[in-house]
C-alpha cells in the first residue's frame, strides 16, 4: 500500500448524472489547479466544457464503442444509427441513480444484461484513460499513475454505504487505483466539496467564526445540502445532518418530456421507449429545450419575455410519426408546433423546486443548535459562486490537496479543513445479552444486542477514535474478530432488527505467545472521520500494531 509521502498528484473526478469533469494539481504546486476541458469531440459538440456527458454507447456484445460527447455526436456512429433505430447500438445513461435508496425515484432503462455497476466501470475506465494520459503529458511521465495519485471522487449524501464498497470495487477494476484498500482512494460528498469551494471563494462574505452557511447543490440527478459552520481555527464543521434527495436537474427535463407526450397524445412508457431508440433526436431536442427554455427560466413572467415554440417537425421527427390519432388534426393544424407559455415551463420547474424548497427546511429543522436558520428572514446572503459548474470538482481536489502529512499530528492523513462531520448512521457491534446466560444463549442462538458505538446525528471530530479493549479467551488464539453493524435508525436493541446491516467484519490477528507472556490486550480504534469507517489496532502490552483485516467488502445496503 503505498504511503502519503508517495503522493505527487491529486486527482478529483466528480462523476455526475448526467455530467462528469475531472480536475488535477501537483502537490508542490497546489494552486495551479486544472479543470481539464479538452475532451474527445469537445470542439464539435461543447468547446472548453469542463464537463462531460455521463452517456456510454454499447454494442450488441456490451462492449463500449464510444462514450461522452463521442456517443452522441450528430453523425457520429450512434447519430448515424439512430436515423432508423437503434437495433445495432444502444445509450446507457444516468447509471449514477441505481445507487438512489429512494425507491420512488424512476430509474433510467439499461439494456437487458447491463449491470449498472459495468456501466459505471465502463465509465470509470473512459476517464481513467483521460486522466492518466494528462498526467503523463502534464508531468513528462514523472508520476507513476496510480500510485503517486490522490484520487478523490465525490459522491451524493443519499448514497448508501454500500455504495462506497461498490464506487471502490469499481475503481480498482477501471485501474484508477492498484489494489482494492488502496490508501490512494478517498470519498467526499459533493455538498461537502462545494462548501470547501465556497469557503475557499467567499471572502467577499466576510465569514466569521461561528457564522453557518448551508449549501444546496443542484446537481442534474440528486439536491444535496449541507451545512457547515466556521471554527475559530479556520476549519469547518458540520452543523445539521446533511440530507439529499434525487430531484436534480433532469427531473426538469422529465417534466418536460411529459408535457410533449401530453399535447401528443403518448404515453410516458412509449416515450422512454422512443428515446431510447431515437436518442439523438431527443438529445437534440431535449438541448434546445436546456438552452433556450429551462437555462434561462428564472420564476419572473416578466423576464419570461415570449413564448417559445418547439417545431417537432425540425427538432424530432419521430413524434411526429408517432402522434396518437386524436391528437393528429390538432397538431396538424399548428403545423406540428407546440408553444410554452410560462405557466407550462413554471409547472415543469415547480415540482422540482417543491422538492427544493422542503429539503431546506427540513435541512434548516435538524439545526440542533438552537441557531435555527430563518430562511429569508435570518439568511443575510444567498449567493451564486462564480462557476457553479465546476464548483464540486474543484472542491473535491481542495479536499485531497489538503491533508495533513506530518506522522505526528493527531489528523495526519486526514483533511485539515474538515474537522467535524455528523454521521449518518448509527453504529454498533454486537454483545451477549447480560440478561442470558452465555451458555444458554449460544446453545438457543438467541440474537445478539447492539451494543452503541456512535449514534445518527453525532456530531463527532475528524480524527476522533472510538476505543475498546477486547482480550482473547484462550492463550492459543490466533485472531479476534469484530462485526461493525449500521442502521439509518437511531435506537436498536438487537442486531437481527429490521433496517441493522452488518457493514464490515473486521479480523485482528494476535501474535503467538510466548510461555510466560500475559495475553495481549488488544485496543481496537475505529474512526468515523472519513466516509468509510476505518479500523486500527494495537497491543496495548507491546505497544505494537497488530494487523487488522476487512473480511466483508460485500455489505449489504445500509
Ligand atoms: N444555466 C442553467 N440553468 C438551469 N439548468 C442548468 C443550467 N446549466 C445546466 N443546467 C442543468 O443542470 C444539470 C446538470 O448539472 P450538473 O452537471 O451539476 O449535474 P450532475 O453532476 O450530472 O448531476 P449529480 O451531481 O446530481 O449527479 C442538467 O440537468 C442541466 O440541464
Ligand atoms: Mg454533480
């Protein structure tokens, strides 16, 4: 496993729903920092984005043919094909949402046999090869990649931590890092990015310590909020549990697709059906519809200025031909043109922004500091930063260029902003119930009871550790082991409970005695200050480490 010391570059990727940019700096040169925006086919379809479609482009062998802008260039292979249909090749698209516990949230058509997890490698492996060729380029081939790379990948509060044993499964198989435990790997949520940003970009505030800022990021999937305080020593803290929910961006585009299959008379079932078969004239359509309409909707009628119109006949044919009989004549009477008026542009954004608007008072109802946030009233600035876009993706870089690399601090290894964060589960391991005899409970295999660690909602610093000294039974025991288990819920009795997940099984392994060495006692710290949880131990007889194992990467959702 390579050290901190070995870490030359530090790589961002912000992996979105429906965007996805990366950004990298040396660590001897933390302020030059690059948002990269060369991507393939950038110049044709987006020059100098610093971002990059989430789409991938397969064929009938589930092998990738083109991805990003590539897949969806007009004329480009899949243009091509999607003129009749998409027999030969096939979009994948907003994988990202599959990790969404939410169940209500529609998640996007795959095709059959397409995991969404080999989608998101597939993915993976695309902007590895990117990044690893910029590195080679930006550095002459001086970094070995990946093991003098940082990779920091952000990733939405929603997500399960199930999710982050996957994101890493799927890292390693992209080769964005060596081997599954890498040290090199590090996660934070993409709210917690964009407050590093804004920290980093709002002098112009005047920030004192105490002052709270909330971030709401609209991303196209998910709205994740977060909000954080200033501490006296610059650093920040975590106020509320940070909430999110899938209600981005796209959703937007959804209601508009629905208001079009309205006024067309097609259900919601044949127009996910048709676009996945017509991508790119959906694509074009859906663009001008972003550009013109939904980018420049701002709530005020009277900035609304006129009602656009979108002319089926030019921006996707393929409605036409599949209007529904009763809604024909119509249709052919407006000359196969369907306006907006505000009202209509106002309903697709009102379900989303709804959505919004509770996630922050809901966000502002967790403050449990008495310092509740008035919305409008107390919150003194709502601001914009500069460059929304690339705002997490810069964050995230700050977060991994950030770290403390001095061995004898109590946060080495750690971020130095960052120092405290609420968790998001409740955590615990599990002990013989006091009440039963141990003899009878193992024989009648009664459940175990969960035994608190750290509690949902604990507001608990970055480099703090939770102790616990455990001794072997025997003399000739050779390892010791230790179930974490987690739950959303905040008060558990026994493990097998509903909603209690084993999250990891760890595995220390105890040196062997010698004859009249007194058994080792065995202090087991676990720290929550990174988005996975991390185990260390040591013999507190010899003052040596001793090895210590995760034998369940496979956790179920939690
Ligand atoms: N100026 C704008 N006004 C309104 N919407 C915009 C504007 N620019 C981009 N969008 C929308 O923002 C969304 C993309 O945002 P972003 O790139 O932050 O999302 P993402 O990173 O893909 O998603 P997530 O972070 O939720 O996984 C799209 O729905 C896009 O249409
Ligand atoms: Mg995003």
């Amino acid at each position: 496993m390579s050290g901190l010391r070995d870490i030359r570059v530090v790589v961002s990727i912000d992996f979105g729903t429906t965007f996805s940019g990366f950004a990298l700096a040396h660590v001897d040169a933390k302020h030059n920092i690059e948002v990269f925006n060369s991507w393939p086919n950038g110049e044709l379809m987006r020059p100098n984005q610093t971002k990059v479609p989430t789409i991938l482009l397969y064929n009938q062998s589930l092998e990738v043919v083109g991805w990003g802008n590539t897949a969806v260039a007009p004329g480009g292979l899949y243009g091509g094909a999607s003129q009749r249909s998409s027999d030969s090749h096939f979009l994948a698209e907003q994988f990202k949402l599959y990790f969404s516990t939410q169940e209500h949230i529609p998640k996007p058509l795959l095709p059959n046999k397409l995991e969404f997890l080999k989608a998101i490698t597939d993915y993976l492996i695309k902007l590895r090869e990117i990044i690893q060729d910029r590195v080679k380029n930006k550095w002459r081939g001086t970094v070995a990649f990946p093991d003098q790379v940082r990779l920091v990948m952000t990733l939405p509060v929603d997500w399960p931590q199930k999710a982050l044993v996957d994101m890493r499964n799927c890292a390693l198989e992209a080769g964005l890092i060596s081997e599954r435990h890498s040290d090199n790997l590090e996660f934070v949520t993409e709210p917690e990015a964009a407050a590093l940003y804004c920290l980093k970009n709002c002098a112009e505030y005047e920030l004192n310590p105490g002052d709270a800022f909330m971030i709401v990021d609209c991303g196209g999937g998910t709205i994740d909020l977060t909000t954080r305080y200033l501490m006296q020593n610059g650093g920040l803290g975590e106020e509320t549990e940070s909430t999110g929910e899938a209600c981005g961006g796209s959703f937007v585009d959804r209601e508009f697709l629905k208001f079009i299959g309205d006024k067309l008379g097609i259900t919601e079932k044949k127009m996910d059906e048709l676009r996945r078969d017509h991508y790119t004239q959906f694509q074009r359509m859906l663009e001008g519809f972003v550009f013109s309409v939904k980018s420049r909707f701002n709530g005020n009628e009277e900035d609304f200025g006129y009602t656009s119109m979108l002319h089926l006949q030019s921006e996707c044919k393929i409605l036409v031909e599949n209007v529904h009989a009763d809604k024909k004549l119509e249709m052919e009477k407006s000359r196969w043109s369907i306006p907006f008026a505000f009202k209509d542009v106002k309903q697709m954004f009102d379900t989303v922004v709804e959505k919004i608007l509770r996630l922050i008072k809901e966000e502002n109802r967790g403050n449990i500091y008495g310092r509740r946030l008035q919305f409008k009233e107390k919150v003194r600035i709502i601001a914009t930063p500069m460059n929304p876009i690339s705002a997490v993706v810069k964050g995230a870089l700050h977060y991994g260029l950030e770290f403390e690399d001095d061995p004898n601090k109590a946060n080495y290894g750690l971020n130095k902003t960052i120092k405290t964060r609420r968790l998001k589960c409740t955590y615990g391991t599990d002990v013989l119930d006091p009440d039963i005899d141990p003899i009878i409970s193992i024989l009648t295999g009664s459940s175990k009871m969960f035994s608190l660690i750290a509690k949902r909602g604990d507001e608990i610093a970055a480099d703090q550790a939770f102790k616990e000294t455990y001794t072997p039974v025997r003399r000739n025991q050779t390892e010791m082991s230790m179930n974490l288990y987690c739950t959303r819920r905040f008060d558990v009795k026994f493990v097998n409970e509903e909603d209690v997940t084993l999250l990891k099984k760890w595995s220390i392994t105890l040196p062997p005695l010698k004859t009249d060495e007194l058994l080792p006692r065995v202090e087991l710290s676990l720290m929550f200050g990174k988005l996975e949880v991390a185990a260390t131990a040591f013999n507190k007889r010899t003052g040596k480490k001793c090895q210590v194992q995760c034998n369940l990467p496979e956790a179920d959702r939690c």
